[in-house]
C-alpha cells in the first residue's frame, strides 16, 4: 500500500513534490547541487542505519572475535555466495540461474545482515537440495573461471577421469567414479610406485574433486606423485555403508592390480598414503579400519585369507570421526586432551573450555599457568566438584567478620575445579560454516531411513570408537584442524587415542623385551597434530578468497614426502621378508550394518535394507547377510522390533530424511 501511494503521488502530484518541499529545495539548490545533495541523502541514511555501531552503542559481534581477520572475511563471502545461490536455486533455467546467483550475491555482499538472515532462515529447513547447491557452487561457470584466476600455476596437466574396476569377489558390479591429478602424461605413470588415494569431503551428500581442485592440484604439482581423487556415491541415495565401501574396494583393486588400474607398470604393489577432509576424513579412517581387521584372523565378520597391506600414513585434515553428537565432555576425553604430552598443542582447546563458564558467569579469568597447573592437579588427584566459596570458608573459622574481610581483599582469580566441559560442537554452536542444524542433516542422510546402527559401538560409522587394539596398528597419522572448528574435538580426541595406544603398545612390547631397554617412547613417530588459531572448519575449501590456506595446503604436500621418505628408511613391517605383493586371493569384507527386523535386537540381521537405484543385483544373491527367523519361545518382543508401520522410530526418521530430502510424509515434493 505504502508503495502504490509513493508511485501515485510521483504520477499524480506535482514533480517537485508537496508545497513545504518546493520551498525548502527552493532553497537549497541555491547552495548545494544535485550531486552533493545524492551523496548527503545516502550518508544520512548509512548514519541512521549504523548510529549505534558508529557510536559505540552496539552489542560486539561474537564471532568477529571468534576468528582470525582474513577467515572472518572468507566467511562473509562465502555467506553471501550461499544466500545468493540459495535465493536463485528455483529459477528453472541454467543459464540464468547461474547469472542470477552472480547478481544476487553481489547484492548479499553489501547487505551482510540481509545474508545472515537468509542464511539462518534456510539453515532453519535444510534440505539435500540446499547442501548441494552450498557446496557445489565452486564448479558453477563463473565461479570456476574466478577461482582459476586466482589459483597460482600449479600443474601443467589438467585431470583426467577415470573409472576403478571393482575386485572381482565384491559384492558390487558397478565401477567407482574417480579423478586421477598427476602432472605428466600417462605414459610416465609406469615410473611410479607411490601415489596418494584422497577422499575429498563434502558432507556424505555433495562435493566431487572437482569442488577440491585447489589441493589436488597444488598435491600433485609439488609432489610429483599421481593423485587419486574418488568420486564416490553420495547419499541420501546411497546411504551408509556404500560410499565407505566404494572406498575400500578402491584401494582392494590398487593393490591386488598392482596399480595397472590406474597406468603403473603393476611391477610392485604401490605404496599408497590415504587422505581426507571432513566426511573425507572418516572414510579414510574407516578403510584403515577395514584394512586392519582382515589382518584380524580370529574377526568374526571379516575373514580373509590374506590381508591387505597397511597404508603407508594418514593425512586428517579436519575430520569428522564422531556421528554421535554429544553435549559433554566425559571424563576419559578429558584426560586425553589434559595429557602432559600434549598439554602445549591442546592448551588453547583447554583454554576455550574452561571460558564457557566464565563468559556466562562473568567472573575473572585465570592465568594460562593456572589453567595449566590445574589441568596438571586434576589428571594427579581427583578434585571436589564444588570447592567451598570464599563466604563458606569465612563463617567456618572464628573471626568471621575479620576473616571474611581479608580473603575478600587478597582474593585472586581462581581456577574454576568443575567436571563439566562443553563439547566443541555446541560450544561453536554458531559456526559460520558448519552448524548444528547442517551437522544433524548430513548424519540422518547418511545413515538413511532404514539403518539403525548403534551409535556407541559402530566404529566404522565413527571411528572415534575404534577398539585399542586396532588403533596399535594405525600407520603415521597427521591431523590438521582449526582451533574454532566444531569438530575439534574428534581430531583432538582421536589424536588422543592414537597416541595413548601407541604408548601401551611399546610399554608392552618393552616388557616383553621385544625393544632395547633404553628405547624411548617418541609420539612423534605415530601422531602429528597441528591445531590452526581463529580458523573453523573447510578452510581449504575457499583457498581463493582465504590465501592464508595456501601454507597449509603446501604443509599436507610436505607430509606426503615425509611420509615416504621416513618409511623408505625404515622399513621394519617388510624387514622380515614377507612380500609386498599378494596374489589377489582376498575374500571380500564389506562392512555390513545391523538393521531393524521384526526379531530379537539380541541377534540384529547383517544386511543393507536400504533400496538403491542401478544397484547390483539382491543382497541374498551377493552374499550381503541371509535373513534369519529367530525362534519367539520364552522371548519378549521388543517395541523397537515391531514391524515397520508400526514402528515409531522407522516413522520419525522416515519424516525426517522426507523432510530433508524436500518431500512430505505421504511421497509428493514440498511447494
């Protein structure tokens, strides 16, 4: 209405507008012309828009302070590019939406608040579609022509695609997707025995390499090393475990082909070095896992004849390794990030813990020293949960008054003994790049409507859970993570383990007098983690407006060489003259998930309940699991097990992953 009354009075009234203002811009055209008075309109309304941050009124921006400068910048041009994407996501033809998401963030970049909002909104109710066209939107025309402008020579071969035959006993047909970054022709891969298998990231649901390039290129450029980048099936259409099997069957087929897969000459076995970023990451963890258990003769579920060689290292760059959210810190993980050994590296991550409760509490911050001293008395003794207050102490003596006085007077700040630590996810609850609310779409999506996997013990899932014995084997494992990334704390954590697996393996075998008495334990030699200060999560990602991610992107390639420089070295697995090669006898162990049924949780079926679109033939017929009737006599059904129209947990994630995926309940898309 406003607006039809302003267009009526311009089309109706006098141009110069009412009588008062004929009369006063009678007059001030006399001093100012049109020009100045353009340039005063807008500088008044940038005042009146901003008088309270001009003036100091304004509450401070948390997370301005949060991050460093340059990823604060990085995060205000990665906002406004999701909210303008997301606001031409509907137009129906390419081209234009492609123009469209340009113009549209361009506005979002000067409208910052009007970003935030729409972000927050659609984060609000996330669907695949909205992770997607996020994430995807670096391979857009004209984001990828910017982004080569700005990315440094790096290569002088650009990718080629190429598709990795699946091992003959798997229980898969089809070829898994991948792009091989190698800077020479084809012809000098016969040259090589080295390579790296990468798993590039992008939620479970989105991202090829591709949308990963900056790295790849820069990995195989300064390396001279063939990059083998997997396009794996993302879900929701392929749900947990397929990607993670896709992965596996990768490498399966690299060793027992002795790399002619790819173009190596096939004359020894490649040693292969496994890298991943975020949902990367756990795929990497995860095919480790897998690697390790057919070495595991007395596994139950995984039987191989021989096994599969242990990759050469890990590169966590970070890594997601736990699905199961929590809030609190349990004591354990504390200790792990306490440790002695790691109190430097973690020391900030201490730091952030113990300032959730001063924040809120708005009490006095400790010293680092004493944060430390305390993190050191706490692993030693086991602390009170509520230390007496200054007050408390006063009325127990016999001066109280007196008393009272002189503690309040020579009261310093003290160390805050408390048990409760706050997880980094909620912590850095609101992460400009990954919330909560993206956090919760990507696992149900993973995990699919129909899966039910024990998120306390499936450790293929979140590999955070990883038996000690498992994790005694792992190869040398780097971890590169920012201090404000939400999922800091399963690098930490896992790091934690790792090391703390290490150790009790060399004590054991010390004692066995497997090593010399004077061997001394070195951490360095198994776990390397580098925690970035003010940086959160993916920020390899956007290398293009975050040049600062260069150095780290170039560290990795580093990591790559030391790797195969120290086990060229030091060879001690191979020292015992067992080959390399293996003859491709292996038996195929896919990782097979516990679904529902309509029998007992005591004995869960182990096979993939989730229907796929252009998946092999039957799981009975591939060797999946076999459906089992369990016997009913003298056994109570439980609620969970009744079957699915009744099943209220079915019902709730089949609702969710509907809503997630844009459908309502009943199967038709949402307007």
């Amino acid at each position: 209405m406003i607006g039809s009354g302003a267009l009526l009075t311009l089309y109706r009234g006098n141009k110069h507008g009412p009588p008062f203002f004929r009369t006063l811009s009678g007059r001030l055209s006399r001093h100012l012309t049109a020009w100045q008075t353009v340039v005063i309109t807008l500088l008044y309304l940038y005042i009146c828009r901003n008088f309270a941050k001009i003036f100091g009124l304004e509450s401070p921006e948390p997370l301005a302070n949060l991050y460093s400068r340059g990823y604060f910048r990085a995060t205000w041009i990665t906002t406004a590019l999701d909210a303008g994407f997301w606001t031409a996501m509907k137009i129906r033809r390419k081209w234009l939406r492609d123009l469209a998401s340009i113009v549209f963030t361009v506005h979002y970049l000067i409208a910052a608040e009007q970003a935030d909002e729409k972000v927050r909104k659609v984060r609000g109710m996330l669907t695949v579609d909205h992770l997607r066209v996020s994430w995807n939107k670096s391979t857009t025309p004209y984001l990828r022509v910017l982004s080569g402008l700005l990315r440094p020579k790096l290569a002088r071969y650009p990718p080629r695609a190429i598709r990795i035959p699946r091992p003959a006993d798997s229980a898969y047909r089809d070829s898994v997707n991948a792009w091989l970054y190698f800077d020479g022709p084809l012809s000098a891969l016969k040259n090589h025995t080295k390579m790296v298998l990468d798993m590039p990231g992008g939620g479970f649901v989105a991202m090829s390499p591709r949308h990963h390039e900056d790295k790849l290129l820069a990995w195989s450029g300064r390396t001279g090393l063939p990059v083998l980048s997997l396009d794996y099936k993302k879900a929701p259409e392929y749900p947990y475990p397929y990607a993670l099997n896709e992965c596996y069957d990768v490498y399966h087929s690299l060793i027992i082909s002795r790399g002619r897969c790819i173009g190596l000459s096939g004359a020894t076995v490649p040693r292969i070095i496994l890298t991943g970023d975020s949902a990367g990451g756990n795929f990497a963890t995860g095919v480790t896992l897998m690697i390790l258990q057919s070495l595991d003769k007395d596994a139950q579920r995984y039987q191989a004849p021989e096994s599969l060689p242990v990759p050469e290292g890990l590169i966590l760059i970070y890594p997601g390794l736990d699905m199961n959210i929590g809030n609190w810190m349990s004591d354990d993980q504390m200790a792990l990030i306490q440790d002695q050994r790691t109190r430097k590296v973690n020391r900030n991550i201490l730091r952030r813990k113990s300032e959730d409760y001063y924040k809120l509490a708005e009490t006095p911050h400790p010293s680092d020293d004493e944060i430390e001293a305390e993190a050191v008395s706490s692993i030693k003794s086991d602390p009170p949960l509520a230390p007496p207050t200054a007050i408390e102490a006063a009325l127990a003596s016999p001066n109280t008054v007196t008393d009272l006085k002189a503690r309040v007077v020579g009261s310093k700040p003290k160390v805050l003994k408390t048990r409760l630590a706050m997880s980094s996810m909620i912590s850095y609850f609101n992460d400009r790049v990954l919330t909560p609310e993206m956090m919760r779409a990507m696992i149900i999506l993973y995990v699919g409507p129909h899966n039910r996997p024990d998120f306390s013990t499936d450790y293929l899932l979140s590999p955070l859970l990883a038996p000690e014995a498992l994790l005694a084997k792992f190869p040398k494992t780097y971890f590169l993570t920012g201090e404000r990334d939400p999922l800091v704390d399963d690098t930490v954590i896992f790091a934690g383990r790792l090391r703390q697996a290490k150790h009790n393996d060399f004590v054991q075998r010390k004692e066995l007098s497997l090593l010399k008495s004077r061997a001394e334990f070195d951490e360095k030699d198994h776990v390397e983690v580098i925690l970035i200060p003010g940086i959160s999560h993916g920020f390899l990602q956007f290398v293009s407006i975050f040049p600062e991610a260069w150095k780290h992107v170039f560290r990795c390639a580093r990591w790559i060489e030391e790797i195969f420089d120290n086990n060229e070295r030091v060879d001690d697995v191979r020292a015992s003259g067992t080959p390399r090669g293996v003859n491709g006898n292996h038996q195929r162990h896919h990782h097979r998930i516990p679904t529902e049924s309509s029998g007992d949780e005591d004995n869960p079926l182990m096979m993939s309940s989730t229907k796929e679109p252009d998946r092999p033939p039957s799981s009975a017929k591939r060797g999946r699991g076999k459906k089992v009737r369990h016997a009913e006599n003298g056994r109570n059904r439980s609620m969970v097990s009744l079957g699915s129209e009744n099943d209220l947990m079915a019902r709730r994630m089949k609702g969710l992953v509907g809503g997630l995926m844009g459908m309502t309940p009943d199967g038709t898309p949402t307007p």
